[in-house]
C-alpha cells in the first residue's frame, strides 16, 4: 500500500497492510531528529521514520508583521507573543493581549482582522502532486481554535468568563477568527482540487479533570461552527479531524453528530479517555489520532515501555482500523531520541 491508500483504508474502519502514524513535535525535537540522523531535511526526517501524513499550507503574503529587539513579534492575528523558555523548552506566549482593550462590538470590527487574501493557494496543488504517494492534511490544531486562540488576544480568563456570560464582544473575536479560518479552508480545499485528504482543525473544550464548560453551553455556542467546518471538509470530500486536549468524553456524541470523523489526541492520562474504552464506545463512528502519551511514556519511559504502548494502542484503538499512531500531542523536548525512534520502530512491526 502507498502511504495514501494506508491511511484512507484505516479512515473506512478497515484494516491496513500497517497501522499508519504521523509525526508532531516542537522544533527543538525536529532539530534533534535532524542531528541524530544527519540531515538538514525534515522531510529526511519523515521518510525516514516512515511517516504517512504531509501537511500542505498557504503561504502569508500579506502584510509585514513587526518584530521588536526583546524578542516579540505580531503574528497575523495581530497578538503579540515572545518566546519564553520553561524547564523542558521554549513556547511562543502572549505577552501582550490586544484584544483586551475592546469592549464593543465596534471595537471588534474596527480592528485588522487578517483577510484570506493574504494567503497564497496558488502552490497548493502543485504541493498536493508532489505529496501524492501520501495522505495530504491541510490545517492545524490552530485552524478554528476559537477558545485558545482568541485567548492569546484576550486572556484565558476573560475568555471562559464570557464563554460563562456569553457576552456579546467577546463572542464576536470568536466569530471573527471563525470566519477567517473557515474561509482560509475553503479557498484551500478548492484550490486543491480534491487532492486533500483531512482538513484538520481544533478547539481545546477539555482540561485533564474534565470539560472546560458544559455540554450544555458548547453545543450553544460550538456545535454550529464545528459542524460548518465539517460540512466544508465533507463538500470537497476531505476526512475532518478534530484536535482537541484533555478529558471531552461526554462531547463526543455531539462531535459525531457535528461530523467529526477523526479525533486528535486523544490523550490517554486526561480522565475518562482511556484510548480503549473509547474505541468500544465510539470505535465504529470516529477515528483516532495519537493515544501515545507525551506527559508519561515518551519523555519518561524506557524504549522497550514505549514500544509496547504502541503494540497495545494498535491491539486494541487500531482493531478493524480507524487508528493513526502519533504522539498524544507534539513531542516535547524533555523526550529521548531513542524512544521517539522506538515509536516509528514499533509501528513498522506490528
């Protein structure tokens, strides 16, 4: 089977020639794997951990995005992040939050939100051939995003305090990066011409205890954008997965009703998402993206222990297919190269 045909079959809940996998890690774990298996190339990288999934983007070309000497720097969204480092790594975080200041409607709309025509697609099809022996995704765990992401302009909590409220400005910077994101994957999906395989998107609606709000309150105000971003994916015949942290169990009815048909990361530690319950409960509804720990065995397992999560995560998620094997979220610098190599390894004999 080419890469391609591996992961469509697992997507129709059908067992392939291998359990197919993917690859996320922070780029500080990129540049690891380059060294140790001395390339320059991700792309080295991916082949040579038989990796069956590339990711195709739209390139900004739109306005320049300024930087300043301290290190911080505005991404298109107009928020302004500065790396900081924590024990393990670095992450780009909020340090100023622009949407804070709003509080009408007319301060949403008066401010510069990124317009779709500051993408270029015109390479999108030509990425597509290139990539054709493997299964294609467009998007990210950023795509849609609309709880994290517009937290970074507003602060986490203001954010669930207006979630809480539904309060009405804060519900329309939701609406504004909606719009952009779900028009980004419009003009993506259509300039591909059917060459894309999932349109991956995401909302954080969990924490490791339990849901960040109540079903209740996500299918008022989540549930008809997901299903808009679903009903996008399915128009140009491309899978749909969703991204999403943490313990969401009692939503997933609903994101199978929105149109969910793949669920990423399923993080094993966060309560109640034992990566085989769910499998028994859902299994024949919804696929699975992850389900190996980035919190526990990877960074802090020997190869051997994580070898074996992945025979047993392909025993029982990937059983009659519907799996794709990849890290529970990116891999994080704290990780060994031997277990993320004992990974890979352990895929390809299963």
């Amino acid at each position: 089977m080419t890469s391609k045909e591996r992961v469509l079959t697992a997507l129709e809940h059908k067992s392939p020639d291998r359990c197919p996998c993917n690859y996320i890690g922070t780029p500080e774990v990129d540049e690891k794997l380059k060294d140790h298996l001395q390339t320059n190339s991700m792309e080295t990288v991916l082949e040579k951990l038989k990796v069956d999934i590339r990711v195709v983007d739209a390139a900004y070309i739109g306005p320049e995005l300024p930087t300043w000497d301290d290190g911080r720097f505005m991404n298109y969204w107009g928020q302004i992040r500065k790396p900081i480092r924590n024990e393990a790594g670095t992450y780009n975080e909020a340090v100023e939050l622009p949407y804070a200041a709003f509080k009408s409607i007319g301060d949403v709309e008066k401010f510069r939100w990124p317009k779709v025509e500051w993408f270029d697609y015109s390479r999108l099809a030509e990425d597509c051939q290139k990539y054709s022996y493997y299964a294609i995704v467009f998007g990210s765990p950023g795509n849609m995003d609309l709880i994290n992401g517009t937290a970074y302009g507003r602060g986490v909590e203001q954010v669930i305090y207006e979630i809480a409220l539904e309060d009405p400005v804060g519900l329309a910077c939701m609406e504004k990066r909606f719009r952009c994101c779900y028009e980004r994957s419009e003009q993506a999906l259509k300039a591909a011409n059917g060459q894309i395989d999932i349109l991956w998107i995401g909302d954080d609606y969990g924490t490791q205890s339990g849901l960040l709000i109540s079903p209740e309150k996500w299918r008022k105000l989540f549930f008809g954008k997901l299903k808009a971003m679903c009903d996008l994916g399915h128009k140009y015949r491309a899978k749909v997965m969703l991204h999403s942290c943490g313990s969401t169990r009692p939503l997933w009815p609903g994101l199978i009703e929105a149109g969910v048909d793949i669920y990423d990361t399923v993080q094993p530690e966060a309560a109640r998402m034992n990566p085989a319950e769910l499998k028994d409960e859902f299994g024949d509804r919804i696929c699975f993206h992850g389900t190996i720990s980035t919190q526990r065995t990877l960074p802090f397992g020997t190869a051997e222990q994580v070898a074996e999560e992945v025979r047993l995560r392909i025993e029982t998620v990937g059983k009659n297919g519907g799996l794709i094997v990849a890290p529970a979220h990116n891999i994080q610098p704290d990780t060994p190269v031997e277990n993320i190599l004992a990974l890979y390894e352990a895929v390809q004999h299963c």
